[in-house]
C-alpha cells in the first residue's frame, strides 16, 4: 500500500514562538487548530502542537502521520508484516484514522480521506 504523504509531528513549548520559523521554512501559512485540548499548526509537512503534560504526551508518542489511499488496505498489510494495532479504524473530521506500532517500535497514525 503506498503513502501518498508523511507529517511529522512535533512538540513545541509556545506555538505562536515556533510557527513562524516553520512558515518560512516551508513558505508555506500555518493552518491553526484545536484538537483534544491541544493548540495546533499545519505548516507544509509539519504538525506543530502544544497543550496541557498529559494530552501533549499522548499525542507525542506519535511519532508521524501517514496518509494512505485506503485505510483498511494500509492496516491490513502492516498488521500482515508485523505491525501491532494500537486504536483500530475510527471516523474523525479529518477523515479515518487507525494507530499502529511498528515492529521495531515506531508509532504511527494511519489516515485516509
């Protein structure tokens, strides 16, 4: 199953002091949002958040988004390949969404429109 893009996640401590780095480093406009009690910005191929010790680590240990074409296709082979699943397929705003661990321990989040 192909990945059609990557976003990789980063922590910030102040949102508004980092996001502008990232606009020029991408020339891109960063896209802000709330999500589960988290401050967020979109900026090119970056997730940028921050938020409260206990949300922001949760959301942390995700270490990239991966956007596939077809989730269930996507969590089948990984599942077949070796991966573990961490939250199974579940509808969000922004489309379906699954959570796996890889065999050799990454963490990723799985998404398809």
């Amino acid at each position: 199953m192909p990945i059609t893009s990557v976003t990789l996640r980063r922590r910030v401590d102040d949102l508004e002091a980092a996001a502008p780095f990232y606009e020029r480093l991408t020339g891109e406009t960063a896209d802000r949002f709330r999500f589960a009690g988290l401050e967020l910005a979109a900026v090119g191929p970056f997730l940028l958040f921050s938020g409260p010790e206990e949300v922001a680590e949760r959301f942390a240990g995700v270490a990239a988004t991966l956007s596939v074409p077809d989730l269930d296709r996507a969590v089948s082979e990984a599942v077949e390949a070796g991966a573990s699943l961490l939250a199974p397929a579940q509808s969000t705003p922004n489309g379906h969404r699954a959570v796996l661990r890889h065999p050799d321990g990454g963490v990723y989040e799985y998404v398809s429109s």
